[in-house]
C-alpha cells in the first residue's frame, strides 16, 4: 500500500494526466475531468483509499474542493463554465485534482488512525472532537466526523494507514477536528480578507495538499514542455484562433511553421527562424488588437510570445 506524496503514485497519475494531453483535442472540458478524477481513483485505490466522485458547484469560487460528506471532488466556477481547453488549463485542473485526491486520503487516514485507537489519535484530541463518550464504530466516526458513511465502514474495516506517519495524521486532525479547528473555521469563513489566504495555505492539511497538487503540475508541465514564460505551440493556435486570426495564412502560417518546428527541435537555429517569422508578421500587422488579444488569465498570448522571443 502506497500514498499520494510517494513519487511512484503521483508519477502514475502523471503517465495518466500525459495520456489526457495527447487527446486533449478530441475531448471536451467534462471528459478531461472525469478522466483525471479517474487517474485520481487509480491513484487512491493504490493507496488504499475509497475511490471519489465528481461534482460540480459553479457559484463556487474555488477551483474545487473535496467534500468528505459526499466523498466527491467538486468543480467550482474557476475550472467551469466555457474556458478554453489549453494545455495550461489543463495543468491546472491536474494539479488541482491530485491537491484535492490528497485531500481525500487525509480525511480517511484521520478516520482510520480513529477507528484504531488512542495511541494513534491521543485521548484529549479525540474527546475534544468527540464531544463525550469515544466510540471507534463506523457510525459514531461517520457521524463525528461527517463522513461519508461508505468512508467511515471502510476506515473502521481496515484501519491500518501505513505508510503515513502518525505524526502528519496527528497534525491534520488538530487542524480540523481538535485544538485549532475554531481558527481553522474563521480562516475558511473569512478567507478574502487580509492575511487569511496566507493563513489558509498554512494549515496543515492544506500545506501537504499543496505540496503533492503543485509538485505534480511541475512534474506534469516538464513532461508535455509547457513552459511558464511562453505559450506552448497548442495553445497559441487556440489562443489565437478567432475573427482576426481566422485565416492562417501569408506571415501567420509562416509563423505557425515556424513555431510548431521550433515546438518540436527546441534548436537554436529554429529558435532563430521563429523570431524573424514573428517579426515579419508582428511589424505590419501587431497593432492594439492583436496584442491585446488575451488568453484565459488576462496574459496577452502574443505579449507572451513576443518577450519570450525578445522580438
């Protein structure tokens, strides 16, 4: 049995996540998330953990979040609605699913560390959650916890959490159930505020998810060659796709070749054709249109291009 934050797991989920890229142009935006919620399962059934569903929550500001009532990952509006299916959004999304999975093993090894007794969860800490008598069946967890019921019996049946440490399990349920929950609940509430979104990415339970969500989207991105300082070759053809670049053609399309070449070689001397390409499309034509052409975080695509190439 496994865990998310081991590199063997998270480089499977990554194999998987390259697979979804290499389809990315035969898929909608729900197929890609179903898929990585399936990759996630992988990955948590290796574990040994009870695998998650998917939902969907709009309104929600939140790229996602996992709801251990329901035991389902659910997409807020960030990852919603009609943004374009780039390499970049999708990275996002991977991230963001491994981040929430991770999510998903914490609240079952903090059950299952319960079900297994005080000298893996200590007495004080279980009664300040508990409220009363400690019971370790799977109703009372599921009820004290808000667990999902399946979650719960599943915790109870087998409450062995190797190869997390004691210590980490520990630090999670103080987070969330015991000492700090009530700073943890006004950070949550109030996390828009001044200083709260700092506090919020140092609870500890977040802390780890962060860890294995962004460690994987690193990994991921050197994978498929996606770069932070310039648009991939896939995403400038969709960025750039629309009433002012709906014909590829003379300069444009010399410049596409020229990219997609570059794309492939990561040469020099195809680094310098990309630039003279760029040039001789940008002088006569990169007028407040065309640079202010934007992708989907407010980044201009040709902006990027342009100082990426230093052209």
């Amino acid at each position: 049995m496994g865990t998310l934050s081991e590199h063997g797991i998270r480089n499977n989920f990554n194999g998987a996540c390259q697979a979804i890229n290499r389809q990315l142009d035969r898929l909608s935006q729900d197929e890609v998330k179903r898929k990585l919620i399936s990759a996630a399962n992988a990955a948590l059934t290796s574990s040994g953990v009870p695998t998650v569903g998917m939902g969907s929550n709009p309104g929600s500001g939140a790229n996602a979040m996992f709801d251990f009532t329901t035991w389902s990952i659910v997409f807020g509006g960030p990852l919603s609605g009609k943004r374009l299916l780039t390499q970049k959004f999708f990275v996002s999304c991977a991230n963001t699913v491994y981040h929430e999975a991770r999510h998903c093993e914490q609240w079952f090894r903090m059950a299952q560390a319960v079900a297994r007794g005080f000298d893996h969860i200590s007495n004080q800490d279980l009664f300040l959650a508990f409220q009363g008598e400690v019971k370790r069946d799977a109703q009372t967890i599921g009820q004290k916890m808000w667990l999902h019921p399946n979650a719960a019996a599943a915790a109870v049946a087998n409450s062995n959490y190797a190869p997390v440490r004691k210590d980490e399990i520990q630090k999670w349920w103080r987070s969330i159930y015991a000492v700090n929950r009530n700073r943890r609940g006004h950070v949550l509430e109030h996390i828009s505020e001044e200083d709260n979104y700092d506090k919020y990415r140092n609870l500890a339970e977040e802390v780890d998810a962060w860890r294995c969500g962004d460690g994987l989207g690193e990994e991921l991105k050197a994978a498929i060659g996606l770069r932070d300082d310039r648009p991939s070759y896939r995403d400038w053809k969709i960025l750039t796709k629309g009433q002012w670049f709906q014909y590829r053609s003379g300069d444009l399309k010399d410049l596409d070749q020229a990219f997609e070449r570059y794309e492939s070689s990561r040469s020099a001397p195809d680094l310098a054709s990309l630039k003279t390409a760029f040039q001789s499309w940008y002088g006569p034509k990169g007028g407040n249109t065309i640079r202010n052409k934007l992708d989907e975080d407010g980044v201009g695509v040709v902006d990027r291009l342009r100082t990426f190439l230093g052209a």
